[in-house]
C-alpha cells in the first residue's frame, strides 16, 4: 500500500472489502462510522489465530506477546497525537466512556456547588448528558456557549454572562461538530481563556477531528482529548482519554475491579499506578490491536492528506449541494473552517423521507437529530439529513448525492 504525496481514492477504495461486496454503494455516513480497510480486519483476525491470550497477567511467551502487542498500540496512540508519554492514554470503550470518565475521575472529585462547565450549543449529547448526571448530583451549573449567526461558536460571550468568572472550572466542548461541520478554534479559545486570566480545564471531544485532521495536543493547549477508534477506520468497542499526567495522578478511577488494583484486602484497596487504573477488567485487545493497523494506514496516507482531501471534498459539496433549489443547508457557508459534513434539509419534507429515498439508489446517508438535540433547537429543527465523508469518497459520491436530492424533490413534488 505504498502510495507517495498525494492519496489515490480509486486505490484507497479498493483497501475497503465492503465496496467489494456493495460495488454501488455511496457511504455517507462516516460521521457515525467509518469502513475498515483489510489491514485492520485482518489484525484483528490474526490476533485470535497468533496472540489470543489474556494480558498484563501471563508469564507465559503468548500472554506476553499479547501484552506487547497491547501496549505497542498505546505508544502508536501516543504518536499520532503528538503525546510524549504512552502513560498519559487510556483505553476506553468509547468517546462516551471517555467523557464520563472525566466526569466522575476528576469534575466529581474537583468540582462542587456552584461551580460552572462551561459546554456549548454545539455539543454531541456524550458531552451533555454525564454533565447533566454531575449537575443533579453536585449542584454545579452549566453553560452552553451560542453559536454564531454563521454556526461558529460565539465563545466570547463568556464574559458577558455576568457570572462569577473564578466559578468556571472546565471548558468542554467539540473540536468539530458532527451535525455541522464547524472546526471550532480550539487553541485561539484556549489564548482567550489565558489572556482574561480564566485558570479552567479545557476537554475537547475529539471524535470528529481526530479521523479528518493532524491533531498535536501541543497545539491545541488542551488538558483532555476523547476520541474513538470506529470513526477513523478502527473497530468498534475502543476509545482513548488522553490526560496531561498531573491531572490523571489527581484522577480517581470510574470503574473498579480486576486489573487495575496493586493490592486488594478485605476492607481496602491500592489502585494499581495509570493507566491500568483506568482500565478495569479485560479489554477489547483485538480491538485495540486492530486500532493500531488503523493507525498504521492512516499514517501511511498522512493525516496532512486525508485533510487535504476532505477539503477538497468540502468545497466541492458545498458548491454543489448551494445549487440545488429549496435545500437549507445547515453549516458555515463559506468553505473554511469545516469539514465535508453537510446537513441540510428541504421544508416541509421530514429528512427520513429524504434519506429513504437517497437508499433506494444506493446512497447510505443519516437523518435524525444526530444526538443533538441542544443544537437542533439551536438551528429550530426537529431533524436534519446529514451525508459526511471519508477517505474513500470520491466527487463522484458527491454527484450522486446531488443526483439524489433531486429525485428527493421530484418524487415528493417539491
Ligand atoms: C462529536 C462527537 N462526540 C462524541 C461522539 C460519541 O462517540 P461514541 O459513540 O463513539 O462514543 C460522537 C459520535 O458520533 C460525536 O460525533
């Protein structure tokens, strides 16, 4: 698979066996999930045939060989984030987990009564809901920053809310929103913060940015990064917190149990040092095996290019979806700042209809609230229709859509 500066689609696509078994199917739903190229269906399969033992506990050469395999996955993790210390990743078994995670090891320990979270309009519900749990439970409050007119996020208003400024503890918002697009400016918002003297945590869920992006937590400055491995080629069932080490030495455990204890007695017990703290019980380990191979391909395209062919993308659906009569499109208008998701919606036609009609041709979008229902009343939507795209998407996908759409409003006679 060696391929040299820029990425071939046509080659990309011929790596996803799925497209072999439904040659005319346009997936566009890689907001939800990505396909799995053959190198991660077969390390996860090879993990059974050559290494399938139990890790970290074995002193025999398969549990071992497991173990490395394991934990070279956290160093890759590590990499690909631009994180020196493979310590300071947890696996998890989602984003989700991730974020509760944050939630009850360190907001429930370091925040009380009275203390703000500051989230915004535009957050997918993993990062409302565990808030809205630790809300009922401590008494803090929550803040959701608006959006702008043109669905950025109008995160200066923190200031003008005119409450007690020392109260905000965390800002946790999306790097980009998985209904619009949006890339929000993640370390402009963290200068901000600095420069009005607000000593917060900044979280950022990274489940949409993490897949389409170069991601260098040095850049973007912030204390907790949650993404998961289904929507950047990897399978389902295995997420990663990443933590700046002093805030997971001050972190307390969410689940506890087997594996992650030094010592257990009677009536207490020693937790095991991070990150095995965090990681009760056993773990996806051919998951996690094959989200190193998930890793390994994207490196081998270059994040650098999957972005540049996600803008490429982007600019092209944008144009082409503003020239269909009667779509709302829902997102920037102009073409930076966001990636190639695009939600839209034509009045008075439930986007259902939209994406059952776009099924019959073969053309996989998702409709719905997209679990955000926060920002769809934002945007004054019960639903939007939402196509979003990935590595092995072509222009040609694009037309297809826009093909689509069309037959959309001549069916139902709009
Ligand atoms: C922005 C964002 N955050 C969190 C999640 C939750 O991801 P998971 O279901 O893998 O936990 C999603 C999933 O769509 C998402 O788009």
């Amino acid at each position: 698979m060696k391929r040299d500066k820029f990425m071939k689609v046509s080659l990309v696509k011929s790596d996803f066996p799925i497209f072999d078994e439904y040659p005319n199917l346009v997936y566009l739903d890689n907001a939800a999930t990505s396909q799995k190229p053959h190198t991660v269906i077969d390390a996860v399969k090879q993990f059974y045939v050559k290494y399938n033992a139990n890790i970290h506990r074995g002193i025999y050469k398969l549990s071992e060989n497991a173990t490395q395999k394991y934990e070279n996955v956290r160093s890759k993790v590590a990499g690909f984030i631009g994180c020196d210390d493979p310590k300071e990743i947890i696996f998890t078994k989602n984003t989700n987990e991730a974020i509760n995670l944050i939630v009850y090891g360190w907001a429930r320990v370091n925040l009380k009564k009275g203390d703000i979270v500051v989230l915004s309009e535009m957050e997918h519900h993993a990062n409302i809901v565990p808030w809205i749990r630790l809300k009922q439970e401590l008494g803090i409050n929550l803040y959701f920053v608006p959006l702008t007119s043109d669905y950025g996020l109008d995160y200066k208003k923190i200031l003008a809310q005119g409450f007690d400024l020392s109260k905000i503890k965390l800002v946790s918002i999306a790097h980009v929103s998985n209904v619009l697009g949006t890339i929000n400016p993640v370390s402009e918002i963290v200068k901000f913060l600095k420069e009005n003297k607000l000593s917060v945590k900044v979280c950022i869920d990274a489940a949409q940015s993490v897949p389409h992006l170069p991601i260098d937590i040095r850049d973007l400055d912030c204390d907790f990064l949650t993404f998961s491995a289904h929507k950047m080629l990897g399978p389902s069932g295995v997420g990663v917190l990443w933590a700046r080490l002093k805030l997971l030495e001050s972190m307390e455990p969410f689940l506890a149990g087997s594996h992650m204890i030094l010592k257990v007695f009677r009536d207490n017990v020693i937790f095991a040092d991070f990150p095995d703290k965090f990681e009760a019980g056993t773990a996806n380990l051919e998951g996690v095996v094959g989200f190193g191979a998930a890793i390994d391909y994207l490196n081998k395209l270059g994040m650098q290019n999957v972005f540049e062919h996600d803008q490429t993308l982007m600019k092209y659906g944008l144009q082409e979806l503003s020239g269909i009569d009667g779509l709302k499109l829902f997102g920037l208008k102009e073409a930076k700042n966001r990636i190639a998701i695009f939600s839209f919606g034509f009045e008075g036609i439930h986007p259902h209809d939209i994406a059952q009609i776009l099924d019959e041709d073969n053309i996989a979008i998702r409709s719905g609230h997209h679990c955000a229902q926060p920002l769809m009343d934002s945007i004054k939507q019960s639903a939007t229709a939402r196509a979003s795209c990935y590595i092995y998407n072509s222009k040609e996908d694009l037309d297809k859509l826009v093909m689509g759409l069309k037959k959309v409003k001549q069916t139902l006679g709009i």
